[in-house]
C-alpha cells in the first residue's frame, strides 16, 4: 500500500512538471535560432546584399541565374516613388517616431543608394539559383540618436523583377531592432508607415486581405525592367541578356555554377534531389552551346 502510495506521488509530481520541462524546451529552441545560411555578395558596416535560400524560392519559380546590366537595374529603380501614409503625416508625439511628417512622395532611394543597389544587385542575380533571393540591407543616419534602417529582397521571375520591402526608412534608436533586421531582413519591424509605388512600368500586389489587419508584410512590387532612362521602353532583346542566351559568357561560368552547387549541398542548403536537377539543368545548357559536331 505504501509503494503505490510512493508510485502516486512520483506521478504527480512529473505531471506537475511537464509544464515547466514544455517552457524550458520552447525557450531553449528560441534561443539558438540562427539565421539563414548565406552568400555575402557585399557587406559593410551600414548596408549588404547577400544570396539566401527560403521557402519561396524552394517552389523552383525562380528565374536565375540573369544577367541584368547595373544601368537599366538603376532605372528601373528610380521609377520607385515612397508615398507617406495618411495616418503618419502629423508630427509624432512618441519620442524618436516622428517620421514622417509629410506627405509629399518623394523618390523611394537615393542616387548613391541607387548606385550600390544596382551595382551589388546586377552581381547578384548573376550569381543567384533559382533556389535563392537577393536580400540586402541599408541604414542611415537621420541625427545623432536615430537611425532610418531599409531592408528587403529582389527576386526575377517571367521576366520581371519582384522587389519586397519589408522596412522603409524604419526609425530606431537600440540595437534590437538593427540586429533583427541584419539578421532576418525580411521580419517587418513595424507597421508601414510609407507606400513604395512603381510607376507605369510596374505594379504592387495587393495585401494579405484580411491578414494585413493582424501583422504586416512586406511590401510586393513587381517591375518590369523593358525601360530605359529616357522613354521608359526597350526592346524585349534589349533587356533580357541572360546568361542562358549568352554561350560565350555560360560556357565559362558553368564550373563556377557547379561548384556552387556542390558547395550548397555540402553544406545542406540543397537536398542531393534539388542538387541532381540544378546540375542537369546546367549542363544541359551547356550542350545547347557546344558546336554540332562535339555534340
């Protein structure tokens, strides 16, 4: 009687337990979230462009690598105009948050912002798989206490450049946020407080419906990048130069691609099944450049 007595007692205390054992488990998981793996394609102390693999370009819907010219990807990005929201024009009364105060669209980057975009950006999708996003990273300082972080991702798709804004000119002053953002550009920091709108070369996605009123995502804008600088259209020859069109340049890079490959699956970036299909699909890209009679 006594050892079913003992026997009761340890149950219930292990029961009384499982709660605790759940939170501690949970918080361990918590803490050694890491980042994505990643391929730094620029970084420094204030900005980066990098090449991350998550589960949208997992789908395989991804158009890369390209091969976009640095000049049309700057303006095709000067098309971009922010426009500040309504619920944000009057001056803050919440401490550093008092931007914005106008609400007048004013161009979305900057000409030295343009510049690095494009430069890093025209690099990186020649480089990207079709299993990875561009996502890159950029902060100013607005005085001597807040910073304006900016943060996103580009990814081409049917001939069309996808651009997602996840922050905007986002105001903080600790190093939380600035982590976070470094860490995961992607995670909207808060609320939008601007609208980032193409012009007539491109479109936005509408939100998330009924979700948008929970959280917020980041901002979808798709451009299409048949424009140039002064009547805003090209030739559809003109501006797609992918790398597949170009056997001098493909030749050359398909060792290069295929040791990236072999790279990401080492480091388990890839699945061998992901792996086997990229490499086909290189090589069989590679034939189409061989002369006939190597064939």
């Amino acid at each position: 009687m006594k050892a079913r007595h003992e026997k009761t007692g340890k149950e219930r205390a292990m029961i009384m337990a499982l709660p605790v054992l759940l939170v501690t488990s949970f918080s361990v998981l918590g803490c050694v979230t890491t980042p994505p793996a990643s391929r730094i394609i620029y970084e420094d102390g204030n900005r980066f462009m990098r090449l991350e693999v998550n589960a949208r370009s997992r789908r395989g819907e991804h158009h890369h690598p390209v091969a976009i010219p640095e000049k049309l990807l700057a303006g095709v990005l000067g098309t971009l105009s922010a426009h500040p929201r309504t619920s944000f024009t009057e001056p803050a009364r919440f401490g550093y948050k008092i931007r914005p105060v106008s609400s007048a669209p004013f161009p979305a980057f900057s000409e030295p912002d343009i510049m690095f975009l494009a430069s890093h950006l025209s690099q990186a999708l020649a480089k990207a798989t079709p299993l990875e996003e561009v996502v890159f990273y950029i902060q100013h300082r607005q005085n001597h206490r807040v910073l304006l972080m900016t943060s996103g991702a580009f990814f081409v798709q049917n001939d069309r450049l996808h651009l997602l804004v996840a922050n905007f000119r986002h105001p903080t002053i600790g190093q939380v946020e600035m982590t976070e953002a470094k860490a995961h550009p992607l995670a909207v920091l808060a609320q939008h407080q601007y609208d980032i709108v193409p012009d007539d070369g491109g479109k936005k996605i509408p939100s998330h419906g009924w979700k948008a009123l929970v959280t917020a995502f980041p901002q979808h804008i798709i451009l299409s990048y048949q424009i140039d600088h002064s009547s805003h259209r090209v030739s559809k020859d003109e501006v797609k130069p992918s790398i597949s069109s170009s056997p001098s340049s493909l030749s050359s890079s398909i060792p290069d691609k295929l040791r990236e490959l072999e790279s990401m699956r080492r480091e388990r970036l890839i699945s061998n099944k992901e792996y086997h299909r990229l490499r086909a699909l290189l090589l069989k890209s590679y034939e189409r450049t061989l002369p006939k009679a190597q064939k």
